[in-house]
C-alpha cells in the first residue's frame, strides 16, 4: 500500500499566517542556560562560596557577590500559586493565550516564575524541566510530579517540543541501517507519514531492501550529491513535511599519508558536508511553514576531534557541524528546531573493524525520538559518545592529542 500525505485545505489567495517567536534579547548568563537546556541538563547556578543556588541567571551571587558556577540540581518542585494571562502584546503569545504561569518553590533553593502544565494548581508537586522555547531560549516548564503525561498532549508543552505523532518525517538515507532503524521508531511512534530516501546502491544487493512493509512508509529517490535528485525528491512529496531526519554518511578508513584515498575523501565530503547543504536548502522553506518543524542530524562524534583512521570522515563531519550550527542560528528566527545526535561507532558494516563499544542502530532511533519529544538540541547516544563530548568540554587540546594516541 502506497503512503498518502495529508492533503491541508488552503484558500490560493489568503495570506500566509506568520510564525512569530518569543522575545530573544536575553543577558549573557541566559543564553548560558540556554545551551545547557538544549543539552538536556536542569542545571541552575550555585555560589562557590555560600552555596546558595540562585535563579534568575546572574553574573555575579546575589547574597555575597561571589563568583557562579553551574550545577545540576533536583528537579522537583512545589507550586505555590498559578495564574491565567489572557491578555498581551507581545506578538507570539497573543497568537497562544491564554497562557498560565506559576510560581514554583523549588527544592533547589530559589523561587521562580515558571510556565505551567494544565494539571498543576497551587499546592501540587511538580517536576520541573528546562526546555528551550521557540527562540531557542532556555525555559522553566513545570510538569506533574506523578509521570508526566507527555508534554505534547499538553498545550503549552507542545509549544517546547517537537511531537512525532501524526506528523510527516522525511529520513534522507533509508537504506542504510540507521535510517532503517529510524524509519521503523518513527512508525511505532505514530508518525502520520514517514518518507524515507533511497540512495543509489553501491551495489546490487542493496537494492533488496527498498521496501517497507509498513503502509505509513513511502520511498522515494534522494541522492544527496545531486542537486536535481534533491529538488526532484521534494517536488515529489506533494504534502506539508514537519521533520527532516539526516541520516546519509559515507564511512571509509584512512588516514592522510598512509592508506589515503583522495576519491573517499571527496565522497565523505559530498554526501556529509554538501550534501548536507542540499539537504538543509531544500528542507527549509517547507518546515518553517510548520507549527514544530525540526531538523535533525546524526553526526559521528569523530567530528569533535579527529581520528587519524578516519581521516575524512572526521573532516566532513567537523565541517558538517559547522554548517549544522549556523543553519540552526538561520532557524531560531522561524521557530524551526535544529538538532544534532552525536554517536560513536555504530553497530553496522561500516564499523565491521572497530572494536566494542558500538551503537545499536536501534538504541540510537530509539534517542532520536525521545531528543525530539524533549525538545534538546543536542544529545550524545553511548557510551563512547558521552565519554568522547565530556573530554572535548573539558579540554579540546589534551582530547584531540590523547585520542590519537
């Protein structure tokens, strides 16, 4: 059975509704929690000589003027009173009132004003998360202590996260075993359509694999080397599409000098860094249309530093991130979120030579879905991952020289 998209009845000739943001002037100190919130951490800022935790972000500790550091603290909470605005003139909540604040004791120490889920009321146990808004700013969002009962059937919450369900997914490289895995999480997750690209195969045997059973999956064409095959591939969709998956790379060994493959290298190129490009330009007009558009990619942790075996892997991931983060500064504007998934090797024939720890492709779709259901901009999957991003923040230099080792 051949997917359908869902068919939106539009008037040809009203004008597109706009998508505001929230307010994005924020000190220093917030974009901070910023982007410890887009990393998934509830972290706040302790004083490192009173201990005293404090909120909002500031410079300086507001008891003794001492120096701040990040921390992550409990998350729960008490809500000590609730409250409905239903009228503003700030552009994107006039387009969502009402809208509920509270204000929340947290078990960290501070009081702070908080949004609200629908269930809360004063006196209840909350459990608090630091999500990022629309802007890409960081937020706290008070959530039921007792299991929250997801975000997204909350709506407040929906305007932090980017829900699967019912919604259209396009995953670049379903031929592969990620983008096989992927396609599979995103069916169970209740994805309304999930289109899934096929590149040429290398060979043969690859083609055998070109067919979902699932009738929510739909194949189509994509060759992310090619300008035209990419054009083609959203012409063809016919539909609105909410959330654009990268999962296309070209993994081979070798280094610079020993075992160097100038043709490898340009390929790990095209399809990881230009074909990125492609991707994203492509992508673009279509999700910022959307009321939670997202891109995600799937990076190789070999991007942070590199490995001197993977040579040009670790090239064109390194210049992959980049283009990642300043296309995510090119979204915040439309309220389109930009993630990426930092893995290390994965369980695959691409890493047949590489010894355990390895990512089963699965665990690593099964991450993707709960990244986007939380709203993070970034999240590592493994072991090796999470140890690999921990030593790159602690310090660049000593990782890069130790990895190599």
């Amino acid at each position: 059975m051949t997917a359908r998209f869902r068919r939106e009845k539009r008037d040809p000739l009203a004008r597109a509704v706009e998508r505001h943001v929230p307010p994005g002037l924020r000190s220093r100190a917030m974009r901070a929690m910023s982007a410890r919130a887009g990393q998934g951490h509830f972290a706040l800022q302790r004083c490192l000589e009173c201990r005293a935790v404090t909120y909002p972000p500031r410079d300086i500790c507001p008891h003794c003027w001492s120096e701040l550091a990040w921390e992550d603290q409990a998350r729960g909470a008490v809500v000590l009173s609730e409250t409905t605005i239903r009228v503003t003139t700030d552009l994107y909540f006039r387009d969502h009132l009402p809208w509920r604040m509270g204000k929340v004791a947290l078990d960290a120490g501070p009081v702070a004003l908080a949004h609200l889920h629908a269930g809360l009321k004063a006196g209840d146990r909350a459990e608090m998360k630091l999500v990022l808004d629309k802007g890409g700013n960081a937020a706290l969002f008070a959530a039921p202590a007792a299991g929250d009962p997801a975000m997204p059937a909350d709506v407040q919450g929906r305007e932090f996260v980017v829900p699967v369900k019912d919604r259209t997914v396009l995953v670049s490289d379903g031929r592969n075993a990620v983008g096989r895995a992927l396609v599979e999480a995103l069916t169970a997750a209740g994805a309304g359509c999930v289109v899934a690209g096929l590149p040429p195969p290398a060979r043969p045997a690859d083609a055998k694999g070109e067919q979902f059973p699932a009738p929510m999956v739909r194949s189509v064409p994509l060759d992310l080397t090619d300008s035209r095959s990419v054009s083609e591939c959203f012409a063809r969709l016919g539909g609105p599409l909410d959330i654009v998956v990268n999962t296309a790379r070209f993994v081979r060994p070798g280094g610079i000098s020993r075992s160097a493959n100038l043709i490898d290298q340009k390929k790990a190129f095209d399809i990881g860094a230009l074909g990125f490009s492609r991707l994203a330009q492509a992508a673009a007009p279509l999700l910022v249309r959307r009321p939670c558009g997202a891109f995600v990619d799937i990076l190789s942790v070999h991007g942070l530093a590199p490995d001197a075996g993977f040579a040009g892997l670790s090239a064109s991931e390194a210049a992959r991130y980049s283009l990642l983060q300043s296309f995510r500064h090119e979204m915040r504007a439309a309220g389109v979120r930009v993630s990426a998934i930092f893995a290390g090797p994965t369980d695959d024939e691409d890493h047949q030579s590489v010894p355990l720890p390895k990512v089963a492709p699965a665990r690593l779709a099964g991450e993707l879905i709960k990244l986007l259901e939380a709203g993070q901009e970034q999240r590592c999957v493994g072991d090796f991952a999470v140890d690999a991003m921990d030593r790159w923040l602690d310090d660049p230099a000593l990782y890069s020289r130790e990895k190599n080792v």
